[in-house]
C-alpha cells in the first residue's frame, strides 16, 4: 500500500519532544509517539513544531516562532491574569503556522491532522484544500467545541473528528466521528509482578481529579499512599484540604518525571481514580496497569471502557464503595492478586499500546484517503 505524506499538529507552546518538567502535556507526547512510529512505518511526516525544537527527521520546525510559553507577549497577559486575551493570541499564533505551512507543503500532503482544532482552522483555506482533514479532540466535548466541528464542516470538503473513548463522544453534535484510544509504550512502564503495601494516586491536585477520597480511604483502612502529580501552591483546595490530610503515611511526591512514573505505580498495591468529572481518557490507569497495578475506579468517563471491571481492577459508584472494593483487593490470596496484576498487564498490551494506537490512526488515514 501507498504511503502516506501526513502532517501532524497539536500547538507550538513547548519545544519538542516534550518533557513535563513542571507541567505535563499528554497530546505533546501522543503526537511524538505517534510521529515517530509513522516514521518508521515509511511514512512521511511533517510534526509542526517551534522553531527552537530539536532536529529530528520526522520534525517541521517553523520559521516564524520559538516555543510561545516564554513568547514576551504570552508572558505579559498570563502574568496579569488575562486568560482570555492569552489564549486568544495563542491561538493566532498558532493558525499563522498552520498557514505557513499549508502554504510551503499543502499540496504535497494527504493527511493534516490537528490535536487542536481552535489551533488550526483559522490557517486552513479551502482553495489549498487537496488533502483530508483529521481533528482529534483531548478536552471534554463543549457547546464550543460543536460550533468549532460546524465552522470546519463549512470551511472544509469533507472533515473528520476522532474522540478518545465513546463516552467523550457522545455529545459531540458532528457526524464523520471515530473513537479512537490513546496508547503508551508499554516499555516505559516495566511489569511487576509484585507490591508493596501502600496506595497510589496520580493526577493534578485539583477537585475533578479529587485526591481528597484517595487520602481520606486510605486513612480509614490506615494504609499508606503516595501521591503524584502538580499540585499549585496557594490554591485553596490543595493549602486547606489536601495538605492538612498528608502526613509520613500520607506522602506528596510532587509531578514526577515520566521516566520515574513507574516506580510509584510498580509497587502500589493499588491506584484510586476518584475522578469527579467525565474525564474523556485516563491515561494514568493505563500507565498502573502496565506495570501490573490494579485501579479501583469512580464510574465516570472513559472508566467503564479502561478497566475490566474484577479482571483489571474495580469500577465502583462512590466512597463507600470504593472502600469496600480496596478491602477486597487487600484480602485477595496472593495468587489471585499476582493474575489480577498479570491480566493489567495484558489488557494494556493489548488494547492501549502505542502500537495499536499508531494503527488505528493509520487505518484511519487510509479509510478516508481512499488509497
């Protein structure tokens, strides 16, 4: 089969590859994954990256601008609080280097496919239009983000959209959508097939990700738990809620960096996913699961189609529950509990791979080219 020439955009904010070194961006490091392997698969790939990236063959490193996040005039709205007016300028920022790139490359593609459609449209112009557009959607669906689909299905022939898990979806008012799952490198996450004695939380110290349960459970069953992830200082939820909870069994490891996640989730006995909010893919349940970590799980979101409910983990409806669910995983004879652990393993292998992910988009590519 044809290979295919396919550019690839999420935004210019940080220089690639990403690190999350004091912040994370999971669509930066999807979109390297993803570039890279459809590099080594034959194709030909343009990664629309700042001007001060790193030079990798698969990389397009614009002419116009560095990495906007140190841009002065990012700077300068972002310090006096004007979010509107920041992202507003961000985004043209960003269309201008869509636009530039159309304009160099345009007709020399067959697939653009965006990570950010507010990041994009505006630099695309039907005149230019001899390629298929894909828009891949990270937040939760918004009146917003349907009238952003509606803009693009006027703009352009024949675009499609793909959301993370079916749930995401399903409030998305546009037609020509596919679900498509984010994947890891499964070997960034080593399997153990053993833990320890503590529980684990990975997320933003905030209310949607609410570590708040994960604390109070695990000193109600007076078990330890480490956590991870950012937590920003002089925030009310984190100074008054979160931080009065921790204690020398009740430990803040503070964001990680990827290359260490693993040895939280390896040796946890479990990781507790409170989620507060319908969260359209969580990737960290993925991430435990890899290394053999069971998840115990509030039903919402992408949950129900990530976790294997008493195969990979527990998909439960509350606290109490919750709980109740962790109390069963500790009383497991260990040679269930070391299956359950082999099962996350497997699973993620087999469905949430960054392999199978590069796969999906491809045939994806493929389906709406018609090569």
């Amino acid at each position: 089969m044809k290979k295919l020439t396919i550019a690839l955009h999420f935004y210019i904010g940080r220089k690639s590859p990403h690190n999350n070194k004091g912040t994370i961006c999971a669509p930066m490091t999807l979109l390297e994954d993803i570039a890279s392997r459809l590099h080594k698969k034959g194709h030909k790939v343009f990664f629309i990256n700042s001007k001060d990236s790193k030079n990798k063959p698969y990389y397009y490193k614009t002419p116009l601008f560095n990495h906007t996040v140190d841009h002065p005039e990012i700077k300068k709205l972002n310090d006096a609080n004007k979010q509107k007016e920041k992202a507003k300028l961000v985004a043209e920022f960003n269309n201008m280097v869509v636009e530039e790139f159309l304009e160099k490359h345009g007709s020399k593609i067959d697939i653009f496919h965006s990570h950010k459609i507010e990041y994009s449209l505006g630099g695309m112009h039907s005149q230019q239009e001899s390629f298929a557009s894909v828009f891949t959607h990270h937040d939760p669906v918004s009146k917003a983000h349907n009238v952003w689909t509606k803009k693009a299905k006027n703009k352009l022939s024949n675009p499609h959209f793909t959301y993370l898990s079916k749930n995401h979806s399903k409030t998305a008012t546009t037609k020509n959508k596919h679900i498509l799952y984010n994947g890891i490198n499964p070997k960034l996450y080593p399997f153990s097939k053993t833990a320890d004695d503590f529980l684990a939380f990975s997320g933003r110290m905030v209310k949607e990700k609410n570590p708040l349960v994960a604390l109070k459970i695990a000193k109600e069953l007076n078990k330890p738990i480490k956590l991870a992830g950012i937590a920003t200082k002089g925030d009310k939820y984190w100074e008054k809620q979160i931080k009065p909870l921790l204690s020398k069994e009740r430990t803040y490891l503070g964001l990680l960096p990827y290359d260490k996640m693993y040895t939280l989730y390896q040796k946890a006995r479990a990781l507790l996913f409170p989620i507060q909010w319908e969260e359209p893919f969580g990737l960290v349940m993925v991430e435990a699961m890899a290394c053999g970590t069971p998840v115990i799980a509030f039903k919402r979101g992408s949950v129900p189609e990530i976790i294997k409910h008493g195969k990979t983990g527990f998909i439960v409806n509350n606290q109490q529950e919750m709980i109740k669910a962790t109390k069963k995983l500790y009383s497991m004879p260990e040679k269930e509990y070391t299956a359950m652990r082999n099962n996350c393993r497997k699973h993620v292998e087999k469905n949430f791979s960054v392999e199978k992910m590069v796969k999906d988009y491809e045939k994806l590519y493929y389906k709406i080219v018609k090569i």
